[in-house]
C-alpha cells in the first residue's frame, strides 16, 4: 500500500499510466507511459493539489512542537548544542570546505572548531564569487550551511528553525546554489527537498502496480518496475557521485548504492552510451540507458555493483568481534578494513529491491521519513519568510519521471501553468523566485530567494 494513502490520492495519479515495454514509439525505452484517458487533466491536478495540501497541513500541526523563537540568538550564543554535535559527529567528514563536486576520494575527516557552534558562524552569507574561487570566497559560509542540512536531514528542527529566525541568515539564497553563475546549481537544500520528493513519488507510484512488484502478483524479467526508466533514473539521481554528500547519504544506505558506484563512463559499455537516442534524451550520456537496459545491465553500466551488509550481517559480525574479547577500537578498525562501515549499513533486507515483499517495514520506515524530510523542509522556508511552491516542484517531478519526450517549451509551459494556479492561491505578495528550466527571473522585490527548476535530475537513523 502507498504511503499515505489515506490523504494522497495516488491511484488518481498511478491509474492515467501503463507499462510499456521498450516502447518503439519512444526509442525502446521501458516506463510507464499516459493513457490520455478524458479525464486525465484532471485526476493529475487533484493528485497535485491534494499533495501539496497534505504538505501544508502537516507543516502547520508539526510547527507547535517545536519552540518558538521571538527573539533570535545573539551572535555569540551557542546554537550547535553537545547532544546535536554528539549525534552528527559520524557524518563531519562531509563538512568540509574545499571543493568536492569531481572528487572520486572518500571523504577526509574535518575538525569541529568551537567557534562552529556559535551563531556567528551562520552569519557569514554567501558572497559573490569568479569562476573557480567558490570554495575560497564562500568555504566558510558553504561549511556553516552544510551543518545546517545536517540538522535538517536529522530533524533536528529546534536548531534549524532557531537559526533560520535571526534576521541576518541569506540561508533562501542557498535554497537553489552553485559554485559560479556558469555551473550547475546543486549545492543548494533543494536537493534535499527534490530527491525526497522524486524517492516518494516514484516509489509510491509504482507501488499501485503489484503484477510490476512481486513474482506471486505477475512480475517477469519483462514486466517489473526496476525495469523503468523512471526508476532508473531516480536511483541515479539520488546517489550519483558527482554531488554534494549530505543530500544523497539517506539514500546511498537504504539502497545499497556506495558512493563512486554511478560516476560516469566505462570503455566497455561506451557502444551503449553512444548509441543514438531521440533529441529529448541528448541531456546526459547515462540517461540514454535509462528505461533501455536491464535493471542488472543498468547497476554494472558504470560500475560492478558492490556488496554492502545489511544492519543484521554488521551486528553478527560485531557480535564475533566481542565474543572474542578484541578491544572497541580494534573492532571498529576491523570492520572498516573489511569494508563493513562502507556508507553504513544497507537497509534493505532484498539486495536492489526496495518493493520486494521482505522489504515492506524497512521501505515503510524509508517513506515516512522522506515525507518527514518534505515537511520540514516547508516549515523552514516558512521560518525563513518564503513557501516552497509544491505544485509546481510536484508537477515537474512527475514530468521529469513519466514524461513521455516533450519539448523544452511544452515542459516550461506545463510547470508555469502550475506555479500560476500557485500564484493565485498565495497572492502576488509571494516573495517567492521561480527558477525552471535555467531560464532566471526577478522576483517582485527585485531579490533572489526560493528557486524553483525542472527535475532533471535518513538519515534514516533520525526516525526509525
């Protein structure tokens, strides 16, 4: 059963598709694919209202459980308390400040200085940089803002939304950013917002279809739902190599997925990947196999897939460890040679399969805690004054995951249709900054703040 199911109407969504197998009429690629049933405009914009409805009523009853923050912390006062730096203390190797965007090393380990705690080290707002000087313009800042998706992804909200009151935060600045005006824009906490988001509708979706899910309800080599493009594509998107960590860390674990295994090109799939594609799927070279290969072909096109234990073979191999008397360090220091603390523990029981039946608890864990992700995620933007414009982010996700080849100018048109339904439910005064298809514009005050593009592209252990 999808999650949420009682409040989101996903079969209004699920039932105006079908699966077709390398459908000819779109290069042989597998997904689901419209019916153009009659009333289809209109069960897709009840499932988008409804949706992004369900996101506004679970920010508002969510906010009271947290403090209230009239007056905003003193520049010296301590926002990063010892519990908060106790808990993310595991992951403060990926606070760092040099550049990591083509970085194929792990991680190196980063030293939490006392004076991070502080708020005046959320003070330092993103500055304007040339080519190539991001990370000596902006490290600082850029750090001080990871530690902040930190608390995010940890939900730990009491301290995201007591540094996001004080006034001299520019934190809906980093909604949508990139190291120069030229690059791509994907350091931002969109991110985080926008592969919860494609993890929850896809997963969702195709949980609708059981015969395209389980052995016992119909599924074949031929008809199961890794077999997508869709699919495909949102298991690249939410653990690719060429990222920032800290928004894709939740989803490397629960499937499995290391950190260098989707990063690029390898010379003897390159007949594949350079096997013509229609214009629409010309954006990337790993897109081109996405719906068209195996989902077995589609995990080893980049790189062998690498075995990652479940929590269950970490634990009995720690058990052996203790049973024999070795000292803690030691027993930490064995595992990581062997490999065992690769990303931590997968979470799925079934390899690569998060629908499977055996998988149920875990991929109900996973959902509720996307959705938790979404949730906060407005309640920040609120704290910092703007809204995150949910129709159109879930519009485009949709078209970014079942889209069937439209243009560029189809695309732009269908997401400004959504954001001016938008428009008319929240007002002009909306200080909202649109941002779809890399085409800018201004915002009614003249300023940068919450961007919205097209969708090209936890921490379990805070929830489960």
């Amino acid at each position: 059963m999808a999650h949420q199911a009682h409040n989101i109407p996903w079969h209004s969504l699920a039932d105006n598709f079908e699966y077709v197998f390398c459908n000819a009429q779109h290069g042989g690629i597998t997904n689901l694919y419209p019916r153009n049933l009659p009333k289809q405009s209109g069960n897709l914009k009840h499932f988008v209202e409804a949706f992004a409805q369900n996101v506004e009523t679970h920010s508002t009853t969510s906010r009271p459980k947290y403090a209230t923050f009239e007056v905003p912390p003193a520049a010296d006062d301590i926002v990063i308390d010892d519990a908060f730096l106790a808990r993310m203390s595991p992951f403060l190797k990926y606070v760092r400040v040099k550049e990591e965007r083509y970085e194929s090393k792990q991680p190196t380990t980063f030293t939490f200085e006392a004076d991070r705690c502080k708020m005046s080290a959320f003070l330092q707002n993103h500055r304007y940089n040339e080519c190539y000087q991001f990370y000596e313009v902006n490290g600082k800042a850029y750090a001080a803002f990871k530690v902040l998706q930190l608390a995010l992804m940890l939900g730990e909200m009491n301290t995201v939304l007591r540094i996001c009151s004080h006034p001299g935060t520019d934190y809906l600045k980093w909604w949508n950013m990139g190291e120069c005006y030229d690059t791509g824009y994907d350091l931002g906490w969109d991110k985080i917002c926008k592969r919860a988001l494609e993890l929850y509708i896809c997963l969702n979706v195709f949980s609708c279809y059981p015969s395209l899910c389980n052995t016992t309800t119909g599924r074949t080599k031929e008809r199961e739902y890794r077999r997508t493009k869709a699919y495909q594509q949102m298991l690249r998107n939410c653990t690719l190599t060429f990222h920032p960590d800290i928004p894709l860390l939740p989803h490397r674990q629960f499937f499995g997925i290391t950190r260098l295994h989707f990063n690029g090109l390898t010379k003897q799939n390159k007949a594949i990947w350079e096997a013509p594609r229609p214009k629409y799927e010309q954006g990337y070279r790993a897109h081109r196999a996405m719906g068209v290969l195996a989902f077995e072909d589609f995990l080893a096109l980049e790189h062998e897939p690498y075995h990652i234990p479940n929590r269950s073979d970490t634990e009995d191999v720690q058990h052996i460890l203790r049973s024999l008397g070795l000292p803690a360090e030691l027993q930490l220091r064995i595992l990581e040679l062997a490999d065992y603390d690769k990303d931590g523990p997968r979470r799925l029981t079934i390899e690569h399969d998060p629908l499977h039946l055996d998988n149920h608890e875990e991929l109900q864990k996973y959902l509720t805690y996307c959705w938790t992700l979404l949730v906060n995620c407005d309640m920040m933007a609120k704290a910092l004054g703007d809204r995150i414009p949910w129709q159109a982010l879930v519009t485009s996700t949709i078209i970014g995951l079942f889209g069937t080849g439209l243009s560029e100018e189809a695309r732009y048109l269908k997401v400004r249709e959504a954001e001016d339904e938008y428009d008319e439910l929240i007002g002009p005064a909306n200080k909202m900054y649109r941002y779809v298809d890399l085409e800018e514009r201004e915002t009614h005050d003249g300023t940068s703040h919450i961007r919205h593009e097209e969708c090209h592209d936890a921490f379990f252990f805070a929830f489960v």
